[in-house]
C-alpha cells in the first residue's frame, strides 16, 4: 500500500498515464506504435507540472496540511522537492534530443499552467485573474492534456496524418479528460467555492455537472464509432468503448467515491487503461 500511495502522491502515476495516452493517440492517427523521444518529455514534463503545483500550493497555504488532497504532499515536503529536481533534469536531458521545436507546443501550456497555479495560490491576483473566468480550470486541464498527448505525435511523428484526422483525435480526447476532470471538481467543491474559483459543479451544482460529465463522455464515445469506422479504423472501437464505459461505471459509483483513493487512483486510472487499451488493440488487429 505504501508503494501505491508512493506512485501516486509523488505524480509518477499520472505522468505514465500521460505516456500512455500519447502512444495511444499515435495508434488513433493511423501511426504504428513507437517508443519516441518526445514520450520521455511528455513524462517528465507531467511529472514537473503536477509536482510544481503541489509545491506552490503547499507553501502558499498553511492550511494544506488539513486538506486531503494536499496532505501528502505537506508532510513530504523534502521528497516532493526531489521530485521536482527529478523531472526538471529529465526534461532539460530529453528537450536536448527532441529538439527545440517541442518547445513551441510546451512552452505555452506551461506558462498558462503556471500563472493559473500562482493566482489559485494567492500570488499575482492583482496582475492575473485566471481563476476568475468561469469553467477554466476545467477547460485548461482538458486542453493541456489534449495538447501534450495529442499534438505532439501529429506535430513530431515521421507520418503526417491530416488535419481533420488531429483534429477529430484532439476532439475526442478533449472531452474524456473533460468528463473525468468534473468529478475533481466536485470533491473540490466547497474550497473552489471559498477561493472564487467558477467550477461547473460550483455554478450549476453537483448534479447537473454529473450529468454534464456523463454527457460528455457519451459525446466522446459517439464521435469515437463515426471516427474510426470512417478511417477504417475499427480495431480501435472496442478499446474506446471499454475505456469508456468502465470511466462511465467508475464516475458514477457511489460505493467507489469512498474509497480514499478514489480520485487519484481509480479516475487517473482510467487514464492509464484509456491509453493502454488503444494502444494493444494496435497489436490484436495484426493477428
């Protein structure tokens, strides 16, 4: 238990996830599966991101140690620190062989990432008001991760696909990772409330943003079946709709939402089969 809690409190976790969505979306271009040097940025600049937001968090607001959601990260302060040297030497190291064209796509997702931490955290308010916009923490997260896993290999990779093949895959992933970062927002619920932060369960209530999760997710799986029966494709349907529903099963459980690591575990976990799925389904479709 100990080992699981490590993956996941020090973000090792959800960078993998990262890792693995990206392979998937080479499989979902029409792409042969491939171990890429970007793959490695991907992860580490996850790995740095999530860290790097716990920290600032964490030493912006004592009462952290009172959050579940911070705690681990409170009483760890040294190791989340080593983290954070960890993942900004790997990035430096990969950013060297891939080139600095990367930079153009993961330069601005960062900075946005950044400033959106710093005015949560109660730096810059006075300069930026990010977290005032209504719906944009969970609109940035969504088009963070569409960016990184899904624009990379369309912009990087040796096959060019078309553009309406990266925009239907961008599309597609959009709204998973959007159905899955609604339920973050519920348990966030009463602080984003308390810091003025414009959720969509804090504008329209845990219900209706259920069923906003719900229906987004039913959208992705919809554009998912026309997507790939048009490109031929079909080997990936299978993969999509288990993802998906079992993400669906696991969103709406009541029995699930107890367990403590619930969020970080089970829904980021979804993730992580998402992307695994698709991409052995690559390999089944060869037999």
């Amino acid at each position: 238990m100990k080992a699981i809690s490590f993956i996941i409190n020090t973000n090792l976790y959800i960078a993998f996830a990262a890792v693995c969505l990206t392979v998937a979306s080479q499989v979902q271009l029409g792409m042969h599966p491939q171990l890429q040097a970007y793959l490695a940025v991907v992860f580490f600049a996850s790995l740095l991101d999530y860290n790097a937001h716990r920290l600032i968090i964490v030493r912006s607001k004592p009462d952290a140690f009172q959050t579940e959601k911070y705690q681990w990260s409170a009483t760890h302060l040294p190791l989340l620190k080593m983290m954070l040297v960890f993942a900004a030497a790997g990035l430096a190291g990969t950013l060297l062989l891939t080139g600095l064209k990367i930079l153009f796509i993961l330069a601005p997702l960062a900075l946005l990432s950044l400033l959106y931490s710093l005015t949560v955290s109660g730096k810059l308010k006075r300069s930026f008001r990010l977290h005032k916009i209504p719906f944009l923490k969970t609109f940035l997260i969504a088009i963070v991760w569409t960016s990184a896993t899904v624009l990379l290999p369309g912009m990087l990779s040796d096959h060019s696909p078309g553009i309406s093949q990266v925009l239907l895959v961008a599309i597609e992933r959009f709204t998973f990772i959007f159905a899955i970062a609604i339920p973050f927002d519920i348990r966030d619920i009463k602080t984003d409330s308390l810091s003025a932060i414009n959720t969509v369960p804090v504008a329209l209530g845990e219900k209706k943003a259920i069923q906003i999760s719900n229906g987004t997710l039913l959208l992705s799986m919809a554009i998912a079946v026309l997507h790939y029966q048009q490109q031929n494709l079909v080997f990936i349907i299978p993969a999509y709709l288990f993802s998906a529903a079992a993400t669906l099963i696991f969103m709406n459980s009541h029995k699930l939402k107890k367990l403590p690591l619930y969020h970080h575990g089970i829904l980021d976990g979804c993730l992580l089969l998402y992307g695994l799925l698709i991409s052995i389904s690559f390999f089944f479709q060869l037999n």
